[in-house]
C-alpha cells in the first residue's frame, strides 16, 4: 500500500502497533514490522534507558524493518527517567519516535534535529492541533473507544478522525476501535492515512503475555470494558474484572468518592501482575471497545495480511454501491 | 447508488432521515424524499391518530416519493395512542415503518400482514439480533454517538456497525456520529446498506425549526453535547445549554440525586418549546456528536448531492492507496 504513513515511515502497510506498557517489546514489536507494520518498543516497560537500550539492541537483531520508541509523559509521584529515554532514543539511533500523554513540544526540538519522525498520540483535536503547531510529523488521533487514556471528551472516532483530517495539514493516523478490516477501511474512509492498534496486536500469537489474558480478550464482548478513575479525570479503558468492578463502583456510590478513597486500589492496578502471570483479577488490564470484535489469536503476519485483504475487499463492496454514471461525475 | 437499502425501500441513495419528534413532519421529511432520501414522519409529534393520518395526506401532497412513519415507544406515565397511530399506519396505505424505543414484536405481524417493510432502529447488538429474529426487514444501528437515546452500553458505530453487519443477515442502516461524505464512506465501508441521520437534517433549510436551533447547530463543536438522565438509565443526548448543565450538575452531585430530585427539571425538558420559539434554553433540544461536522445549513437536497459525491470520492482515495498488485490478489 501507499499511503503519506507508509511513505513517510518506509513501511509496506499503514498499520501501527500502538505503544503498550508491559506488552510493546522487541517479540511483538519486530513481528509487527516483520509483518510490514510499525512495530513499537514502549519506554515505560524499562526501567531505566540502559535496560531501553538493550531492548532496542535487541530490536535490531530481530527485525531489519523500520521500528518506533513510544514515549509516554504521565503524571507520577516517582518519574520515570524521560531524559535517559530521550537520550537513549537518540543515542541508539532510532528514526521513529511515539509520543504520547503530553504536549510533546519540549521533546520535538532535540528528535527533529537528530533527525527523527515524531508521532503524537492524543485524545482531542485541539490537542492534535497543538502538535501540528510543535512540529509532530504525523498525529495519531485516539477515539473514545481507545483501550487505556481516552481522555474526558468521549469523542469516538467516526467523529474524531474526519474532523483531524479537516483540520490538520499533516497526516493523521486513525486510533482507537480498529481490529479487522472493517475498521482500517472505515478509518481510510474517514480521511486518515494509517491505523494504529493496541489490543488486536495484545491477542496474537507473538504478544510477549500470558495466554489466559489474550483467552479473556477473545472471550471479552464490546460490553465487557469499564471506564475506571472518571473521578479523577485520568480516565483509563480496561476489560472487566474484579479490580475495575470494586473501582467503578467505588466511584459511583451514593456520596461520590475521592483520591483517598481510591489510593489502596490505585496502587494494586498494575496490568504487570496480570500479564504475566494470567490471573484475570490479578491486575487491571488495558484494553479497547474493539474487544467485541476479536475472535481468534493469529499471528502478526496473519492478522495484517487479512486485515489488508478484508480493507480492499469492503472499499470494494462500498464502491460497487455507485452508479456507473455516478462513478463518471 | 444501488444497496440492499435502495432495492427494498425503492429509493435513489441510501440515505434516511431519522425519526424526531417535532422535527419529523412533512416539510423536512417530503424534502429528504424528494431529494432520493427516504423522508420519516414521526408519529409521537402528532397527538392523535387522526392528526397523523392529516400529516401523511400532506406528505402525499408534497412528494410522489417513498416514506416511511416513525413509531417511537417510550415509557411514559400518559403513553400516547400508539394503537392509534398503527391502525393509522395501516389505514394510510404507508408502506414503511421505522420502529423504536422497545422491541417491536407486537407490532410485526400486523404490519408486514399490511405488506409494510419495518426498519427497526436500536442501540445495542442483542436488541438487533432479537428484532431480527421478530421479523423486522431492516436494523438501524444506532452507535453512541447518536442524538436522543444512545442506551447504555456506550458502543460507538466504529465497533457496532461491524458487529451487526457480521451478525445479522438482514440489511443494516448506520446511524449515529454521521453528517458527511466521510461518515457515509465509513458506515458503508463497515459494512452498512445505508445511513441514517438526525442531527444534520435538523440543520437544513426545510427542517421546521426556529433558525436560532440551526445555528446553535451550526456553532456547537464535538464537545457542545451533553448525556443527561444516565442515573435513570434513561440517557438522553442532547445540546448543551442552560437545562441540560442544570440537569447534568444535579446528576453528579455528591450524595447522588434520586428521580424526585430531577422530576421539576423533567417536566420542564420538553424539547418543542425550544425548537419552536427559537429560545436555546428554553428546552431541551436532542443533538448527536455529529454537531462538531456541521458546518453549513444546505437545502435537503444540496446536503444529499454533496455527501454522494464526497462519500464517492472518500473510497476512491482508500482505494487508491492499494497498489495494482494488491487490487489483482
């Protein structure tokens, strides 16, 4: 395919794997660009950036395809090292970087001169705009239906990508709902140039987690994600279980809630526990509305060759809808 | 265009204006017609049957075109003459109904016994599939973007569209978040006969509603809607305003808020004083996500050439962005 994403990025197919804590690491990362995607390492799942270092490394010795850093800024007590990533994004040399969280306008000046393309994930379109403005080279707009950080807008993408696509002069990557072919052709439709996916890349065979985490998201229907911490405005999209149940309804009851009340939870929430040791209820697990739509567990290469067999296949079906003189006009 | 939808309903695109009570009359609705639409009369604006059976005699005198009558049912402490309205229905020679609010098996023997086609228009997967399997011809699926009653599952058509069109062998119309070539691209592309939508005919030259409604329309942005009644489980999706914060505020208040809390705002709703008297605050007035696309108040039929002509050329770029290599396999 050729799109402004797969030019921009040198890729065969304008499918990103989105940057996933715990699970973005070099196994399902060079599977993703092996199979002619983007695959993306995540920062946070490092401790420090000679353990991100080593991950990149370790990136390079299973794929030769272009591959990305994400790079996420969330508000924490205990920071996470973001100048030693940034260091280390630059000094191993990666050409693609994932921004998310934050307006990456502080980072954008050090990554272009080093000669790096920045993606920047967000939720909003004022915020994509603000981007466009810093210098991202391409946005990834993340609809309402996003596993993880939605935002507070609740904006889904049928909506979102078409007013990005409007508004920004740079291309934007659609994120967010997408887990077949029906979604990557309905997001070109909307006007974006590429699709990033999450959860899909969580349920295949390569996702470096356990195999009862990608049986839940097979099992998992569109009605069994929750929307946890709305209180606190830090909004997180996870799949039902026992830890989302206590906190959603923690945050409903009569009486309202505050941080307080959700602190001894908050500090058993890591999605670590339950990725790797496949305890459903062990930890909250990240994971998008596209949940309903996930039925099998193939590989990287499977999945995006379906996928891009089942887009052209729908674009075609809609366009057999017109006329031949409507085709003409 | 030719589509499941355009063969059945007879019509030229597959384009359906969706039922609004107050909006939904024979003005807007014979334009929508008249345009190649298929133009819907909502039965709950008239208080009899005998007012409904006038309103479709005029239609019948402003167009020569199909159409269809919306029948709504809600729970209401002085439900209106439902039976009424369906001896109407029938008596009036129509031939296509939109259903919605409830399951409408009690309805489907009498109608299709009357040789009328039924679109049965809801907001989750298990009501579609039980509407099929009651019978109904057609299944509007209405994502959470829609104006009105999204339900409360939360689904956006991204995921919902698909996994109707997967699971129903019915013909399937998207409705909700669309007001554009893009949207109709996309709900095409997802596998959808057709489209449907309110919101953006309410902002047309021939919707009978105060010019003041259109360009509150008009001006309201993605963020400009509000969920209102979600503690009834009875949301409703509206325009933000005066009524709507009021009733918003008193849901989130610490200590919860009960239905007797809400009943003086309730009576007070009522979303045709607005419309009529052009007053934003002075009702509630139902509007969709899709308020942030819509930018312009076009003739029905201006609004239905261009979102052809923009849907067409929407799919012709995705389609582009396959190489011949790709389109041969």
């Amino acid at each position: 395919m050729k799109t402004r994403i797969t030019e921009l990025l040198g890729i065969r197919y304008p499918i990103i794997q989105g940057g996933m804590q715990w699970v973005g690491k070099p196994e399902l990362a060079s599977a993703v660009s092996n199979a002619g995607g983007l695959g993306i390492i995540t920062a946070l799942t490092y401790p420090t950036g000679e353990a991100l270092a080593a991950a990149i490394e370790r990136m390079r010795s299973l794929t030769d395809k272009p591959f990305a850093v994400n790079l996420t800024i969330l508000p924490a007590a205990k920071p996470p090292p973001y100048a030693d990533y940034v260091d280390t994004i630059i000094a191993s040399g990666v050409k693609i970087v994932e921004t998310a969280g934050n307006n990456p306008r502080e980072y954008v000046e050090r990554f272009k001169a080093a000669g790096i393309n920045i993606l920047h994930k967000c939720t909003s379109l004022r915020h994509a705009m603000s981007a466009e403005r810093a210098g991202v080279d391409v946005v990834s707009i993340d609809g309402f239906e996003c596993a993880g950080h939605p935002g507070e807008d609740d904006v889904p993408g049928l909506v979102l990508i078409p007013m990005a696509a409007k508004a920004l002069r740079i291309p934007i990557v659609a994120s967010g709902g997408i887990a077949d072919g029906y979604g990557m052709a309905a997001a070109l439709a909307l006007g974006a140039d590429g699709i990033n996916m999450g959860t899909r890349f969580e349920a295949t065979q390569e996702a470096p987690i356990h195999q009862n985490i990608k049986d839940a998201l097979v099992a998992a229907t569109e009605r069994d994600t929750r929307l946890m911490f709305r209180t606190l405005r830090n909004t997180a999209r996870v799949l039902k279980n026992a830890i989302s149940e206590e906190v959603v309804a923690l945050e409903r009851r009569p009486g309202g809630c505050v941080y307080e009340d959700l602190r001894p939870l908050v500090a058993g929430v890591r999605g670590r526990a339950a990725l790797e040791s496949g305890d459903v209820d062990g930890g909250v697990v990240s994971a998008g509305l596209c949940v309903g739509l996930i039925d099998d567990i193939p590989t990287c290469d499977e999945l995006i060759k379906r996928m891009v067999r089942e887009c052209k296949a729908h674009l075609d079906r809609a366009n057999g809808f017109f006329t031949a003189e409507e085709c003409r006009s």
